[in-house]
C-alpha cells in the first residue's frame, strides 16, 4: 500500500477529496486516517470558517452551497438585529425574547426552536411549565455584504494540502520540501511563511477556472530544482504556495479546476509556465492590492446570476 502523500509516514488507507469537503469536492485521493481526520475536522472546519463570509456573499448572489450550513449572527435586522441564516437564505433569531408575566418573570420564550426548547428545559428543572413559541423564519436579501479577508493559517494550509493532492492525483509525488510539509502539518512556519497572498492576473490560468471556481497549479522545475503551486479560491483570493527549493525530479505542470456551481473538477497535465512571483509583502491593506481579482469575481458573479447579483465583494479593510 502506498505512503500518505501528507506525512508520508504512514500507509494511505482513507479516502480524501482533493478540492477542500467544503468547497464541494468530490475526487479524492488516498491519504492516512490521521491526516485525513486532522485536515477534515480542523483545519478544513477553520478555513470553511474563515471563508463563511464570501461563501455567504455568493449565496446571497444565486450560487447555491456545495453543504448544508448555517451562517451565525448576522446582522440583518432593521435595528442590528442578530440573525441565524441556513442555505435556503432562511432566517432565525440568533437569541431567543424572552416572554414575561406581569411580575416580569420568565413564563416562555419566542424564538429559533432549538433555543426555546433550551428555555423550557431550564424552567422545568426550576418546577415551572412554559409553551414553546417559535418565531417564522424569515427570507433576507442583502445587496452588498462587506467580508473580512481570509489571511490566517488554515486557508494557507488548506492550499498547500489541496496542491499535494492534485499532484498526487496526477502521479506526482514527494513535491514538499521540509519547511512546507512542517507547515502543512503542524502550522509551523519558523522564517517566512511558505505560502502568501498573490494579487497577480494570470490570464493563462484564469482560462482555465470556472467562473467564480476554484484553481491549483502545480509547477516543478528541473532547472531551478523548486516546486511551487498557485491556488485560486473563488476566484478571487489567490495564493502562492513554495513547495520544495530543493526539487530533483522532472519538470512537470499540474492544472486541477473545481466549477463551484456544478462541482464538476478537472485534472490535467499542462505545460510548465514562467510566472511572475509575487511580493513577499503587498502595499496597503490584503483588500486595497487585492481590489483587481474582487472586481473580477463581481464581474463573473454577475455574469452567473445577473445585475440583480451583489453588485461589490469588497470587503471590510
């Protein structure tokens, strides 16, 4: 049996979609059970976190979620209200009212029913008796929604996990180095982080994404001895990946899409490109060097959905 493609230690005996559960993969590769269940319980549950807000933002736009989810607190009430809002846009009180009698004591609660029956609960173990009053869900709509940019370590692992597998899936292997696979599997990055934010347009590969989709290039260079990848995530955030700097094998590309509304993937041997590397450190604010690529998802989304779509993803600085 072959090694996990992760840690390389132990014998790859699960299997693990290659584009992130969460994002709607559906290929996989073989890996280990303990990479499997800490990339699928940890690091994958953080980055879907970090990534909820953008994934809210196309669902307001039309673009259907790949999972059931439920966004939390958001503030969609005319005065700030905080709201509960699952993928069918549907809306419930983050926190329950409480109902009062005439003395101002609690007697019941209207709300989410999963906070009213906490309610109750809580007054039958006092002896008291209360009626369950859950409030209807409402629709919401919001036009623009303004999201925070996902910059922490488990999107940046995530890319570097999604770059191994691709290659994996495409037969090549044993592209980390070992400053990259320390990072990948324990977030331990002692100098410059392996993996950063890149604002460059790369039209050859934006050719190869799906609108608003989702990208992994994997290139290794016989002449340089290094592998690096690119990772696209709705278009709109990329990342440049610094695999290995000390790469002795052939030079080889891999392209892997994800199209986010058919979740139908791609895999394919490409021919190695020279692209620009980005900076190390962006001028200003991730959202200010970042503003080409969120014009440009605006423009795909809206090309998907129509005008009626969220008319900016630019986020909160």
């Amino acid at each position: 049996m072959a090694s996990c493609p992760y840690c390389c230690e132990r014998e790859a005996d699960t299997d693990d979609e290659i584009f992130a559960q969460f994002l709607g993969g559906r290929r996989s590769i073989r890996a280990c059970r303990t990479c499997n269940s800490t990339f699928g319980h940890s690091i994958e549950a953080d980055a879907s976190m970090s990534l909820g807000n953008i994934m809210f933002l196309l669902r307001l736009s039309g673009m259907p979620t790949p999972t059931p989810r439920v966004w939390k607190k958001v503030p969609v009430g005319e005065g700030g209200e905080l709201y509960d809002i699952d993928q069918d846009l549907k809306a419930q009180p983050s926190t329950p009212t409480m109902v009062r009698n005439d003395a101002q004591q609690v007697v019941g609660a209207r709300g989410a029913l999963h906070h009213v029956r906490d309610v109750q609960k809580s007054l039958a173990r006092d002896g008291k008796e209360s009626a369950i009053a859950t409030a209807d869900p409402v629709t919401v709509h919001i036009p623009v929604w303004r999201h925070q940019f996902p910059t922490d370590d488990a999107v940046r692992r995530v890319c570097i996990k999604m770059s191994v597998a691709a290659a994996t899936k495409q037969g090549l292997s044993n592209i980390l180095g070992t400053a990259a696979r320390a990072y990948l599997r324990k977030g331990e990055a002692p100098g410059l982080c392996p993996v950063r934010l890149d604002v460059n347009l790369y039209p050859i590969l934006e050719q190869q994404r799906p609108p608003a989709g989702h990208l992994v290039f994997v290139c290794a260079s016989k002449a340089e001895r290094r592998v690096y990848s690119i990772v696209q995530l709705f278009s709109a955030f990329q990342f440049y990946c610094e695999l290995s700097d000390d790469w002795e094998g052939e030079a080889r590309a891999i392209l892997a899409a994800h199209d986010p509304v058919t979740h139908q993937e791609t895999f394919a041997e490409v021919a190695p490109l020279d692209l620009v590397v980005p900076l190390q450190h962006l001028p200003g604010t991730p959202a200010r060097a970042n503003r080409l690529r969120l014009e440009q998802l605006t423009r795909e989304v809206q090309k998907l959905y129509g005008e009626e779509a969220a008319s900016s993803f630019w986020p909160a600085d």
